[in-house]
C-alpha cells in the first residue's frame, strides 16, 4: 500500500483514467442495449370505420372518392367531440402521403370556434379559396406547420388540413364525396 495516494493529493490525470473508466462501461451497456428503431406505421380498417361511421351518424360523413397512389390511412374514427358539448361528435380521417406528409378529414357537429382552434393549431384565416364551388376559408401556422381549408354546411364543419402543400390539400378537397352506407 506504499504507492496509495492520500485522500485529496488526486491529480487532473486521475480524474481523467476515471472518467474514461466510466465512459468505457457506459459503452459497453450501450452496445449491449441497442437495438435499431424502425418506423412502425400504424394499419388502420378504413372500410370498417366509414361503414360504422355512417350508420352510427345523423348527419352525413364525406370521405375521399378515391385515394391518390402512396396514400396510407393512420386514422379513423368516430368519436365524442371533446372540445364540444355533451352529444357533439366528431369524425376523423387521417393520411400519411407518399412525401411523408400529414392529410386529415375533421368532421364535427360541435361549437365551431373551438373545433377549428384544435383541429388547425389555432392557425390564422386570412383568404378564402372556391374548390367544387364551395367556399373554404384558408388557414395555416407555422408552428407547428398546419395549413387547412374550412367549411361549415349547417352544423357540421369539415376542416381538410395537414403538413402537405396547399394544392395537395385542395385535391383531397375536391375529392370529398358523401359515404354511402
């Protein structure tokens, strides 16, 4: 024990055979530990939802004529409208396009201020665009990126919003028909 240092006579060139022990093990635990992350995308039963959707509705689910090639449904359902009022719902649809982009359907029979706060990131409406000859305001934010059409018919609001370009956003608009039981 002749070669022990006393307590506090530590050099800088100590602490740094230290901290490459530790940094050695944490190693090592990593390499032991990782595992490669892969992108799982979530398979949703679109014909089942819109069909469950329609008969459980009163008022009528529209829904995309035909879906652009590379288009992936990561959402639908038929839910409680939670930024409503007791008995208001809600009908969503979502996509993941070819370009990795976000396009959504939000259909809602509740209080019109507060479904489009959510449903768009409470984005600014500035403009108006004509798509099937139906006028839809124009919103979009930037943080986070949400750009979306609106439109009330009635009670219902229809909001086709998402990451994805504006005129890719206008042909999902366009190709809204109503879903037939």
């Amino acid at each position: 024990m002749a070669n022990k240092k006393p307590r506090g006579r530590e050099t800088a060139w100590d602490m740094i055979l230290s901290m490459g022990a530790v940094t050695a093990a944490v190693g090592v635990i990593m390499l032991i530990a990782w595992r490669p992350q892969q992108e799982v995308k979530q398979q949703v039963d679109y014909d089942s939802a819109v069909a469950s959707a329609v008969i459980a509705q009163t008022w009528p689910i529209s829904i995309p004529e035909s879906l652009p090639t590379g288009y992936q449904t990561t959402s639908a359902r038929l839910e409680p409208e939670s930024y409503g009022e007791a008995g208001d719902i809600r009908w969503i649809l979502g996509f993941q396009t070819s370009a990795n982009e976000y396009v959504s359907l939000w259909q809602s029979d509740g209080p019109v201020s507060s479904v489009v706060a959510a449903a768009t990131n409470s984005a600014t409406c500035e403009s108006t665009e004509t798509i099937n000859s139906v006028t839809w305001q124009k919103c979009e934010t930037n943080k986070p990126l949400t750009r979306a059409y609106i439109k009330t018919e009635g009670d219902v609001t229809s909001i086709v919003s998402g990451t994805a370009p504006w005129d890719e956003l206008s042909r999902f608009a366009e190709s809204l028909v109503l879903a037939k039981p």
